[in-house]
C-alpha cells in the first residue's frame, strides 16, 4: 500500500484504487487526472477524491462540481 508521502518511481499516469483517507498505488506513475477537469494532479498534491466513484478531483471546487452534478449517487 502507499500513502501519500510515498513517491512513485515511474513518469506518467498513475493508476490508483481510492480507499477511505489513503489510497493504493496500482500501476506506478507520478500524476493521476481529475475527473472533471482532466488536469493531471500529481500524487504529492492529491488531497481529494472519491471513494464510491474511483474518481480524483484537482481541487475542493472540482468535488463540490462532481457532488452537485451526480446528486450525491454513488
């Protein structure tokens, strides 16, 4: 497992598996993309995401954005 302090070895795109307060390094890389925006957040930066949707966001604004869109559906 890999928490956030942990820097990954491999350039490019990260795949992640998002758990409740960390999240588990699949396939190395150094950036994951938010879900609503498509800018790449790297992994020392991500502070947001979602867990029942698997999904990262940039910012507080771009969660808020995916929470008011889906209603809150998983």
């Amino acid at each position: 497992m890999m928490n956030r302090l942990e820097t990954p070895r491999a350039e490019g795109e990260a795949r992640v598996r998002y758990l409740d307060a960390d999240y588990q390094l699949l396939s190395p890389g150094t950036f994951v993309r938010c879900a609503v925006t498509g800018q790449s957040i790297p992994l020392d930066e991500l502070k947001y995401w979602s867990v029942s949707r698997q999904e990262a966001y940039a910012d507080a604004h771009a969660a808020l954005a995916r929470y008011r869109e889906t209603g809150n559906q998983a």
